[in-house]
C-alpha cells in the first residue's frame, strides 16, 4: 500500500516555475530514494511535501488524507518528519534541549517521549554519552545524528532525509546507512534525498531519478544500479 504519493505537482518559487508535473509513490515501510544532479529539484520536492513550499498545483496524499495545503506543522502531525539540508541543529542549546524541541508541541505522550528516547539513543549512543553538551560544539557527524534523532523524537511514520552524508567521513557514511537501514526495518516508511547514488541504490527498495524539475526515470533500486546508462545520463557531475 502506498503511504504518500504525489501526483502531477507543480511547484515554484515566487515567478520560478522549478517542478513540473512530478509524481511519486512511496510503498508503507519501503525505503525510497530521490536522487539527481544539483538543483534537480530534490529539495524542493521534499519542501512540497511538508509544506514547506506548497505545491500551485497537483495533489500530496498521505496515508490516504490530501495534505496538499497543510503547513510543515500539520504534516508533522500527520506523520512525516523533515530531516532538511545541512544538519540545522540549534547550536546553542544542550543535546537533551534539541531533543526535547523534536517532540514539542507534537501531542507525543510522555512514556512515549521516554521510549522513543531510549530508541534514539540506542541508535546513537554517542549522543546519549554527550547529551549536556552543546550542539555547536559537536562534530559534522555527530550533528547530523542529533538532526536525525530529533526527527524521530516527533514519532513519524515517515522519515524525508535531505542528503544525510553530506561533508561525513567515510567512517560516518557507513555507519549512517546502517542507521538508516535499521530505522527503516524498525517500522519507519523513508525517502531519502542522496547525491551519494552508489549508497542510495544500495540501502533503497526503489528509486526515482529527477531532472530540471522533472521525472524522468524510476525503478527498483536493483535495476537502477546496474544502469550505467542512466547513471551517466542523468546522474554524472557537470
Ligand atoms: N528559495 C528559492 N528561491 C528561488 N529559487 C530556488 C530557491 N531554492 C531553490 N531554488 C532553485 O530551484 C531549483 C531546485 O533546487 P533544489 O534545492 O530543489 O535542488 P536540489 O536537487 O535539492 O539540489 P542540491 O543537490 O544542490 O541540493 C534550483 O534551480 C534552485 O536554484
Ligand atoms: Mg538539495
């Protein structure tokens, strides 16, 4: 069954006409990934779905229920958490302070604010181990992890990651796809935002490939990955 799905949107920025006529379908538990040069329009797909950036036209259903207008707000309330670009963590506060941000004001109960913490911190014991510190202070890699772990602290069905390796060693890179492979067979439905293609294909079930706003391919990742073709059509840097 398909537990979010896009179908013919448009989406712009002020007069920047940047999707067109996009459509997607992520299956319940499945890890999806969204893949495509710089500027593609991955971002902006992702900022379509949370209503970061409404879509002008065209429709986001979630779990059955449009969610086309909703405001980030209330899609995280229905269930979708948005992990965006560049680990934004609040660098001032403490790790515990930007975990508790994850879960405020989303109706999450407190015994299940305790579980899900325990869950996060046995993803990552490394924040668990640093949780008074400051978020500013903290590595790349460790940032990133927090960002994750806060996303998971509102308790979503569904995880949108915008390019979770970005700038990581390539220590980080691997242990994050294990991290994501293990939050994905945990229960939680994924789309995944990589310019790393090599590890989307890997860790993903099935893939879409976008361009200049547009789709343009999509398959099992199986499939997708032994595409050299592809890869250098719509992947290559340049
Ligand atoms: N706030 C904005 N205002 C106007 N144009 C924007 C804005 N944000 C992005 N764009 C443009 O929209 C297009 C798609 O950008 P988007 O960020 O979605 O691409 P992306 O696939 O995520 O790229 P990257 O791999 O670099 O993150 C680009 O041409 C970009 O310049
Ligand atoms: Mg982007």
């Amino acid at each position: 069954m398909s537990l979010l799905e896009l179908t013919g949107v448009d989406t712009y920025y002020g007069q920047s006409h940047i999707l067109h006529d996009v459509s997607l379908t992520v299956d319940e538990g499945s890890l999806c990934a969204l893949v495509g040069r710089n500027g593609a329009g991955k971002t902006t797909t992702l900022r379509s779905i949370m209503g970061v950036q409404n879509p002008r036209s065209g429709t986001v259903r979630f779990d059955g229920v449009d969610i086309t207008d909703n405001d980030p707000h209330q899609t995280s309330q229905a269930g979708v958490s948005l992990i965006p670009e560049h680990r934004r963590v609040f660098p001032e506060l403490s790790v515990e302070e930007n975990l508790r941000l994850g879960h405020l004001g989303q109706d999450v109960a407190g015994d299940r604010v305790a579980s899900l913490t325990d869950q996060v911190f046995e993803y990552f014991p490394r924040l668990e181990e640093r949780k008074s510190q400051q978020a500013g202070q903290m590595s790349g890699g460790e940032q990133q992890m927090l960002a994750i772990a806060r996303g998971m602290l509102s308790d979503p069905d569904m995880l949108l990651i915008d390019e979770p390796t970005e700038g990581l060693m390539p220590a980080l890179v691997e242990k994050l796809r294990d991290i994501l492979t293990r939050i994905n067979r945990d229960g939680i439905t994924v789309l995944l935002v990589e310019q790393n293609v090599e590890l989307a294909f890997d860790i993903s079930d099935y893939a879409y490939i976008i361009d200049e706003g547009e789709n343009r391919v999509d398959g099992p990742s199986e499939e997708l990955k032994q595409d050299d073709e592809i890869k250098d059509r719509y992947l290559a840097l340049g």
